[in-house]
C-alpha cells in the first residue's frame, strides 16, 4: 500500500508540475529568442539590400533557429532563395510560411507572384483569388496589378480579364506606374497602339524611363507611323540604353 501511496505522490507531482507552465527563465529566455529572430531578419534584409547575399542567409537561418515560428524570416528567405535561381528551394520557403499562416494575403500574394513567374499560372490565380476574397486586404489594387500582369503571361493569354484585373488597380490607384505600364503591354499585345501611347506617358510621367518602357512605346509608334515621336524615343533609348537589348531590337525595325 505505502508503495502505491509514493507512486500516486510521485505521479501527483509530475502532473502538478506540468500544469505550473514555464519558469520565468524560460519564459525570458523565449522572449530573448523572438527578439533575435526578428533582429536577425532585419539584420538579413539590410544585407539583402546591399547584396551580401551569403551573410543575408546566415541571418536567415539563425533566425528561423532561434524562433521557427517567425513567418517573415521564412519568406525572406524564399525571396533571397528566388534571387540566388532556386526555385524548389525558394518554393519550400513559401510553403514553411504558409504552413504557419495560411491566411495572411501579402504571403499569399507574394507566392502567387512566384508562382506566376515559374509558370505554375494556375495555382497563381488560386493565390489571388484567396486574397481578393479577403474584403479586410488594405491594397487590393496591387494584387489585381499581379493578377493582370500574370494573365498576360500565360500560355493563352486572357487579355479581356487581364485588362479587367488592370483597370480595377488602376481605378484604385490611378497613379500605380507598374499597372500603367502593364497596360501598354496589353495594348501591344491586341495591336491598340493609341491605347499604349497613352499609358506610356502616364508611366513615363510619373516614373524615370527605362529601355523597356521606352520600348514599349517606340513600338506603337512605329506603328502608328509617328515619325516625330519614334525619333524622338529611339534618340533616348540609344543615349541610355545603347547596350539594352531593347536598343538591339530597335537596329532591326525598318526605318520611318
């Protein structure tokens, strides 16, 4: 009997024991780790920005070592992994932070993006569709930016709701350069050549030229037979971007 009686004490406080919770230095200690996760993160964005890549993904590591629940460590470190050209492990990033909060829309935005341009078109558009039903998503106009860019991408472009997707980010946001700019390219694409003039200088109004833009608009007008304007452009590709690809394109279309 005195036997039984130790081991119900013994199990007594075991239990007892378990239900106390953390000491207070383990609960110090976890706070100390948190706040190293995120200063490490910090720390790999900065290093990021600078392009030392190799001591950004030591931060990253150490960080998600000290708190494996940090979500933005782990979608640094997909950006980071989609930088340096590795997809599968970039990817494993995504979904390492989606595991810990599925919900969260600029995550879901971010890997939908990824996913666009690996060209896994169809589980983009469940990504943004995800966070288009989040009616509490602050920035919509950016994920309907993403959501046009994308359908313009696909094998079979859909350029009816690419446009669609376009004009709502716009009507957002009015002055959203990139989505300007994506329009355009739509334009080139279904030969509305007065439809990208018109979006490239917006763009280029509210946004520094670049060979791809100017190219854009070179383009349509070659083909609205602008001669002025096409001389103009293409004088301006070639002064600051004469080694562009852009400019290589250009030495190939017939003269005005």
């Amino acid at each position: 009997m005195k036997y039984f009686n130790k081991a119900l004490i013994v199990l007594l406080v075991s239990v007892l024991s378990a239900c106390a919770g953390p000491t207070p230095k383990e609960v110090e200690d976890e706070r100390v780790d948190k706040e190293g996760a995120v200063i490490n993160a910090q720390l790999a964005g900065g290093y990021i920005r600078r392009g030392d890549l190799e001591i950004a993904k030591e931060k990253l590591l150490k960080s998600i070592k000290l708190d494996s629940t940090y979500v933005p460590a782990y979608t640094t470190m997909a950006v980071l992994m989609t930088m340096i050209n590795k997809p599968i492990e970039a990817e494993n990033y995504y979904l390492q932070a989606l595991d810990l909060d599925p919900e969260n829309p600029e995550l879901l935005n971010n890997y939908g993006t990824f996913l666009c341009k690996n060209k896994k078109y169809s589980e983009a558009f469940e990504m943004f569709d995800k966070v288009l039903a989040n009616s509490f998503y602050e920035t919509p106009e950016v994920v309907q930016e993403n959501y046009g860019y994308c359908l313009l991408q696909n094998d079979k472009p859909d350029y009816k709701a690419a446009e669609e997707h376009l004009r709502q980010a716009l009507k957002a946001n009015p002055e959203q350069a990139s989505a300007l700019l994506a329009m355009a390219e739509l334009g080139i694409a279904t030969k509305k050549y007065l439809m990208v003039r018109a979006y490239t200088q917006r763009y280029h109004a509210l946004a520094r030229a670049s060979a791809h833009s100017l190219w854009v608009q070179i383009q349509a007008e070659h083909a609205l037979n602008d001669r002025k304007y096409f001389l103009q452009l293409s004088k301006k590709l070639m002064e600051h971007f004469p080694r562009s690809n852009e400019a290589s394109l250009l030495m190939k279309l017939p003269p005005l």
